[in-house]
C-alpha cells in the first residue's frame, strides 16, 4: 500500500502539470525558469524531465501564482488532517484574498488588528504615524477551533468555570479560531515581491498577542542562489520548502555548477531547505 503523503506528493506535481502550471515552451523553457539564465534553465529542466512536464503555453505569471497558492493548500487538505494522532484538534485549511471573509484579524492572536485598522481608517495623523506595516495576509493558512469544555474534560474534569478563564483554546473565553501555520508560496524567487514572505513573517511575529505560529515558505524556484536569499538565516520564517527538492538535487549535479551544488548543500544540511513532503510533518509539531 502506497504511504499515504507520497501518494499526495505525486498528486500534487500531478496536479502542477496538468492545470498547466509547470510547462515547457517550445523554446524548451519551464514555466519556473528565468529565460534570460542559462543555469535557470537547465535546472528547471532537469526538474521537469524528472517530473514530465508537457509542452504548452508558459501560464500568465500572477495567474501561476494564485494557481500555486490553490494546489499547495489542496495537497495540505490531503495531508495534514491525516495526522489527528499526532496533532488531534478541529483543522481547517484555507487560502486567504481578497474576498475571503477570514482574515489575519480573524484569529485569537491578531483580533486586536481589526481595531487598530479601524482607528487608521478614521485617523489619517494615526495613519501616517503607524503605517500599515502590522496588516499581514498569508497565501495559505492553518488555524484550529477553540474546543467547548465537554472536549477538553472528556476523560477528566480538567477545568471548571473557577479557572483558565483567559485561554485561547476555551471555546467559553471568546471562541476565536488559533492560527496555526501561515504558508507563503512563490512560484519563483524572481523579484524583490519574493521578500514579501520575510515581511509577512515579521509582521505575524511582532503583532502576535499569543503563540506564534508556524511560518513557512514554498517555492518552485530552481536556482539554488535565489533560494538562498530567503532561506538563508533565521528568525522569521521556520524554512523553505522546495516542490520537488530530490529531483532540484539531481537536476543540479547534472549541470556540474559547483557554486549551485555547495549552496544547495548548504541549504539541505543547514535544515534551511525541505521537500513539500516534509511539510505536513513538521507542521504537526
């Protein structure tokens, strides 16, 4: 029997490929490659080759990204839930927008955003001061029920109406959803928007009244440097997440670019870079 989150890592470079997200032109460019490096390339080809990608219309860059954000947070629904015996509680999985009506200011840690933003809204001198620097918005999040006492005193009276008035779990003290994980997902590391992930992560960090949660990064980007410039160091975001780490590593070894190869052993060795199938798991942390 096929282990349950391979079966959802194939799925998901199958999903990838054919909603025509990772392709190749007929130039034999990928979809996730800069065309203008030679390096790029080769890598992102060595990927697809690994993964068979088909050869089609290179997807409009904005609708590539919003269609990444769709597939990661599907192959989290497929997955995660699955670890109930390691993380037992009411999940949901969510790809925040726009016009989602969840938002940061949705969860017990970030209530108090709602208000701040209202008090800018009205006061452009409070505006001006404070900025907007505090208003985060994940591509994809996880967050957890509040859980009603019956829950929380099913095998023993944990708790009565004397204490643990101010937690965040207890349904009773306001019932608030707990966000969980904030997952970031870029495409490529193209541009400067990629540091956008960093901002957000600073920003769920210093505006947090609570536990922090988890803050991580997913990318399709094959160039090991680019990757670097996010993953490298710590303090704000937990780690990156490749969608096809084993077959970047074989791709990069191909091209026998040293520089590449050492920063991408760097990355894997320094717990900076993991496979999406490393996600689920280290989210039931």
């Amino acid at each position: 029997m096929q282990a349950l989150i391979l079966k959802a890592r194939k799925q998901y470079h199958h999903d990838l490929l054919s909603k025509g997200i990772l392709t190749v032109d007929k130039n034999g460019v990928p979809s996730n490659a800069d065309k203008s490096s030679k390096l790029s390339i080769s890598i992102a080809r060595g990927i697809t080759d690994q993964l068979v990608a088909e050869i089609k219309d290179k997807a409009v860059g904005q609708t590539s990204g919003a269609a990444f954000e769709q597939i990661n947070m599907e192959f989290l629904q497929n997955t995660f839930p699955h670890l109930q015996n390691l993380r037992p509680g009411k999940w949901h999985i969510a790809k925040l927008g726009n016009r989602n009506s969840i938002k940061t200011s949705s969860f017990a840690q970030y209530a108090h955003l709602e208000y701040l933003n209202s008090l800018i809204k009205d006061n452009g001198q409070l505006a001006s001061s404070l900025g907007n620097d505090y208003m985060v918005a994940p591509d994809v999040v996880i967050f957890r029920e509040a859980e009603p006492d019956e829950v929380i005193n099913r095998n023993e009276i944990i708790l009565d109406d004397t204490i643990c008035k101010y937690c965040d779990l207890r349904k009773s003290n306001g019932g608030l959803p707990i966000l969980h994980a904030s997952v970031s997902a870029k495409w490529t590391m193209r541009s400067d928007r990629a540091q956008n992930s960093r901002t957000e992560a600073l920003g769920l960090i210093r505006n947090r009244k609570g536990n922090l949660p988890h803050i991580v990064v997913v990318t399709a980007e094959p160039l090991p440097a680019r990757i670097a410039s996010l993953a490298l160091g710590t303090g704000d975001i937990d780690c990156v997440y490749h969608f096809a780490l084993p077959e970047l590593i074989n791709a990069v070894k191909a091209t026998d670019a040293e520089d590449s190869m050492e920063m991408l052993k760097i990355l894997v060795e320094g717990k900076r870079l993991k496979d999406i199938s490393d996600l689920p798991m280290d989210l039931a942390v």
